[in-house]
C-alpha cells in the first residue's frame, strides 16, 4: 500500500512538473519568442525527442543573462569599465559567434540566388562529438552545410576540412552540396586559393554590401 501510494504521488507530481513545463514554453516560445527549442534535422518525432536544446532567442536577454547578471553586484557599485575590460572583452567573439550564426542564417534565407539549389529549410545537426551549425535540407536531403565563424584571425582551410569531414556524417547528402563558410575576419590566402564550384565564401563585408 506504502508503494503504491509513493508510485501515486510520484507521478502525480511528475506530470504536473511535465505540463507546467509545457505551458512556460509555450508562453516564452510561441507566445513572447524569448526561448527557441532546437532539434538535430535527422530527428524523426521531434515532438517526443529528448535529443534537444534550448536557446535565448530574445538577443538583450542573452546578452543580460550572459554579461549583466553574473557581474550585477559590480556594476550597482558603478564598476562598469572593470568589467566591461576584465569580463565582457575576453568573452565577446565566444558570445558573438551564436549571434553571427543567427545573421548567416538570414543571409541565406535574404538571399536565394547565391546557393545552386533551393534551400527550404534551414536547420542544425549534432552527435557527441560533432556539430554543424547551419544544415539546408529540401526535403530531408542536404543540398547546404555552412559554418559561422566569428573570431579576429581569417579563416583558414582547416575549418573548411572539418566542414567537410562533419558534412560526411549526415544522411543523404547531395553530390554537389554546397559549403558555405562565413567568416568576421576574412579568409586566408590558401583557403581563397582553392577553387571548388561547391565552396563559397561569404565574409562580413560581402553580407554587409548586399
């Protein structure tokens, strides 16, 4: 009886933890558009996988949970330069990189004549080891695999043999899937030396002259 009552409670509590944590991620999601669910492109019911993750969508809610947050108490005693230098400095090209992902992602949708076949969907894709931030599937089939770097150094040919080797790890990959690499900083000279229909690099000045 004992058991059977625990059991009771147990998931009396489970479910209303369940469905109160549905009804937050509808408001903050669908709602407010605060909080987006993230799910691998291969998942195939995504509405009941567990493989997922879950961003800040809101980009000054992200920057106030990452920066102003964890430093409130120094800032409320007007120590703003320090951690502006000793805090937010050594950490923005690392923060940025997730935001320059979002504005590759645009670009892509901004611009459809630039990829050699239609892009209808734009979505991610991880394993353990492994990660692609930028997957263009029509159809479940990959026709784009693009890489988002943010950092002050160009763009070298080792980031475009690691898009290679990630993109050999998905499923149905069109024979002339295009890789796209976006780069803050440009590329480098033996990176722009290769001439490869399928690769396209975009810096920051090409997104901006569009």
């Amino acid at each position: 009886m004992v058991v059977s009552l625990r059991r009771v409670v147990y998931r009396t509590v489970y479910y209303i933890h369940v469905y109160y944590v549905h009804v937050y991620y509808a408001v903050l999601s669908i709602d407010y558009g605060l909080i987006k669910r993230r799910i691998p492109f291969t998942v195939n019911n995504p509405e009941r996988t567990r493989h997922d993750r879950y961003v800040l969508a809101d980009n000054y809610l992200a920057y106030w949970f990452h920066f102003v947050l964890p430093n409130r108490s120094a800032l409320e005693q007007g120590q703003a330069s320090y951690v502006w230098h000793e805090t937010i400095v050594p950490q923005l090209s690392a923060y940025m990189g997730t935001r320059f992902e979002s504005l590759c992602r645009q670009f892509i949708r901004l611009n459809p004549t630039r990829w050699t076949h239609p892009v209808p969907e734009l979505g991610v894709w991880w394993n353990i080891a492994n990660e692609l931030d930028i997957v263009g599937h029509d159809h479940q089939r990959v026709v784009l695999a693009a890489e988002a770097t943010w950092t002050n150094s160009p763009v070298g040919t080792d980031v475009l043999q690691t898009l290679r080797r990630r993109v050999a790890l998905l499923p149905d990959v069109d024979p002339a899937c295009q890789l796209v690499l976006f780069s803050r900083s440009g590329f480098t000279s033996a990176l722009q030396a290769i001439h490869d229909p399928i690769v396209t690099l975009v810096s920051l000045d090409d997104m901006y002259s569009v």
